[in-house]
C-alpha cells in the first residue's frame, strides 16, 4: 500500500453519499488526491508515516467541498456596480456596455478574486460562464480550484472572439487546450435565446455533441424573455428549445423560472439538468421558481449564485439558506425543500448536474479528495441537534476552516495557500479604477 498523504480526523463526516451516511468521530484518509478511506475512530495505520498532514477537526463538520453550479466569476470586479435595476436594464445599460471594455486581465483578475471568495465560504468546484474563459481556466486552475468553464457565445461581436465564428473556433480550441487537465472542464456556452439564433443555437449543440461536453444556457429567466420569444417564434422558451432538438441530457439549463408543468415535464423526459439560483432571482425581480415542481419529477437540480454584479457575494452557505426558506413561502408549506435536499443540492446534486457526479460531490472511497472542514466551535453552530440544519439555516462561509481540492490543502486556518489575497485584492481595486471610467 502506499503511504497517505493527508488524513482529516476527529469530526463528524456527512457523505452525501445515497444513504446520507453520517460517521460520527470519523476520519478520511487521501492518496495522491484520491479517497482512500472513510471510518469511524482512529485510522488504521500510523499516523506518523502520513507524508503531508494531519487535520485535526476538533469536533467540526467534514463534508463534501461545495458546488457552485452556475457564476460569472469575473463579475466579482462589478459588485454593487448596477444595483436595483431590472434585468434587460441592468444589461444593456450596464453590464454589456462595460463588457465591451474588458480585456483578458480583467478577467483573470476578478477570477483570482471569485476564487479567493469562492474557497474561503467553501466552495470547491464552480460552473462559469464568461468572456475571456481561458483566462477564467488559467486563474481557476492556479487557485487550485475545480471548475467547467465556457465561453459566453452570442451573435452579436465579442470583445474577445469577434465575429461569432471564430467564437466557436475559440471554445474547440479551449476544448483540446484544457481536455486532459485534471481541475479544468469545458462546456458550450450560448448565452440565452434572446441573445443567440436559431442557427448559433444548433451550431453549439453540434460542437458540444462533437465533444462531448455539456452544453449550457440561461433558459426561462424572465417574462420578458418569455414574451419576446413567444413573440418571435410563436413558441415558449422550452418548447422552442425542443423544436431544435436542444432538449437533451447534456443540456444544462440556468434559472428556468418561468416554466409551466407541462414544460416541466419536458424538462424531466429529455433528461435537462437545471441550475437554481434563488438570490439572483430574488434581485433582479425575475420570480420564483417552481423549484418543488421540479424536484417531484426528479430533474436534477443543483444550486448557483450567479455572478457577483446580480447577487453580491459567491457564498453557497446563504444561497442554501435562501433557497429553502424562499421555497417555503412561496408554496405556503415548511416542509419542502429540507435543509438535506438543499445540502445535496450544492453537493452530490451539484455533481451529477455538471456531470461530475463520479468524481465529486459526496465523500466515497476511490473519488477525488474534495472536502471542507466546519468549525462548529461557535455560537451561533451551538448546540447541534443536526447537522444538515445546521449548515443550511446557521452557517455560513466564514465558518470554513480548511478547503482541501484534489488532495491539496488549498486553504489552511483560512488562510489560501495558493493565493496571495493581499495581491488579489489590490489589483482588484485597481481593475475597479477602470470600470469607474468606462461608466463616467
């Protein structure tokens, strides 16, 4: 056997896994990035022959590295820049013109800051779409952080790409730059219907299908984008989508708020995964979605914050939090959405949206070694009764003490180990210098 190369002990391990085992006093073992072992007690083996570390819990929580399965990482450099506005407003007015301003170390930077962000409230793997997307990779991969990535495709000019075809060409190139790296996925990433035709729209279904990867899009945001289309192609947002022949497995689709049942149904037989994203809703006024609706028919449904300019921070711990409560008061019953379903949602449900599922999102022998450490030696963690309430209604990020991604101890005593945040954070404020001049 080789040697353990880290080994996490003396806390309560929540799997995630199908049973939702919990090993109370348990430990995991990591072998080069790998789960080696899970139990209960004190590990089988010498504890002075593990070659990296030793976590000590301290009676916390260890549990699966959290899944922020729809952001626009770089947006973390427009926070509280357009606040308040309607969605098409805070866009065209705002957002779109900004954006034609960016350049790729823009982007890398509001990455760097994203991760920062990301890894300190404990998330471990993010799903981001975006201009400048390999610079997105670059910054995500130096971060140590697991990430799919896909460039923002739509018909209009790109800052980056140009004309659309050769955005098209750039994401095939970002598919054979990064398709053997370990941390680093790519996907298909048109825009929105409102943004794409019909033709752009079948052309990245075929490139996503030559490749295999998934193909992403925001679907059913807004009325507004229920109307125009309804307007345009005689057909709601999903159906059109289905008369294109988009509506498949490898289909991942943000916010689908504006959805009536039959669609759901739709939905659910051609085997869509959805992205929820309840505080980007709540902002931007888009409405409730029938997220209950969706569960009942088992679409796989996993959890997102959206980018930093239509939210305001990347913390899943107040996104779950959001999300049940939301649910709760909009269906007038307590009891849906539970603080379990809401867990497995920016975990092992995560996982499986982004494809993941084999890999990440619960802690089972032989998956990558992506998990986080609570600190519940606090008072607003005390006393627990359970442990899944507990995270989703009283904590939050700052209560990460430890990240580890892939085996390697990204964040320590919350301190990040890969990046330097002093840095981050000054060049950050100097990226802001530029935006105020471009909305001069």
């Amino acid at each position: 056997m080789k040697s353990i190369d880290m080994v996490v002990q003396n806390g309560t391990v929540l799997t995630m896994d199908k049973h939702n085992t919990v090993l109370k006093n348990g430990y995991v073992s990591i072998q080069s990035g790998h789960i080696a072992d899970i139990g209960v007690g004190t590990p089988p083996f010498d504890l002075e022959q593990v070659s990296e570390q030793v976590i000590d819990a301290e009676g916390g929580l260890i549990l699966p590295g959290l899944i922020n399965a729809h952001t626009h990482a770089a947006m973390s450099l427009f926070r509280g820049l357009a606040d308040d506005l309607p969605l098409m407003n805070w866009l065209e007015q705002f957002i779109f013109p900004v954006e034609q301003q960016m350049d790729a170390d823009f982007v890398f930077t509001g990455t760097q800051l994203a991760c920062a962000e990301m890894i300190l409230s404990g998330t471990t793997t993010f799903c981001d779409m975006y201009l400048f997307e390999n610079e997105v990779a670059r910054a995500a991969h130096q971060a140590g952080m697991r990430c799919l990535v896909g460039e923002v495709l739509y018909d209009f000019p790109s800052p980056n790409y140009g004309p659309i075809e050769a955005g098209l060409a750039y994401v095939e190139q970002m598919i054979q730059t990064w398709q053997d790296n370990p941390l680093v996925s790519v996907a298909v990433e048109p825009h929105s219907l409102y943004t794409c035709s019909p033709d752009l729209l079948v052309k990245t279904q075929e490139l996503a299908t030559r490749y295999d990867v998934p193909l992403i899009i925001h679907l059913a945001e807004t009325a507004t984008e229920t109307t125009e289309v309804l307007k345009q192609t005689g057909m709601r947002p999903v159906p059109f989508l289905s008369s294109l022949g988009l509506l498949t497995p490898r289909l991942i689709a943000d916010h689908v708020v504006h959805v009536d049942n039959d669609e759901i149904d739709l939905l659910a037989n051609t085997g869509v995964r959805v992205v929820h994203n309840p505080e980007s809703n709540l902002k931007l006024a888009s409405g409730f979605a029938p997220v209950s609706r969706m569960i009942d028919q088992n679409i796989p449904l996993g959890l997102g914050t959206d980018g930093c300019a239509s939210n305001n921070n990347l913390d899943l711990f107040g996104e779950m939090d959001t999300a049940a409560k939301v649910e709760k008061a909009n269906t007038l019953d307590p009891t849906v959405m539970s603080a379990e379903t809401v867990l497995r949602m920016a975990t092992i449900d995560g996982a499986q949206v982004l494809g993941m599922q084999d890999k990440i999102g619960s802690l089972e022998i032989g998956k990558q070694a992506d998990l986080i450490i609570i600190d519940t030696h606090k008072p607003h963690l005390t006393p627990m009764y359970h442990p899944y309430s507990q995270l989703v209604y009283s904590a939050t990020g700052q209560d990460v003490r430890h990240s580890i991604i892939n085996g390697r101890l990204v964040m320590k005593d919350r301190q990040l180990k890969a990046l330097d945040i002093e840095e981050v954070l000054a060049k950050s404020e100097e990226k802001s210098k530029l935006v105020k001049m471009w909305i001069a």
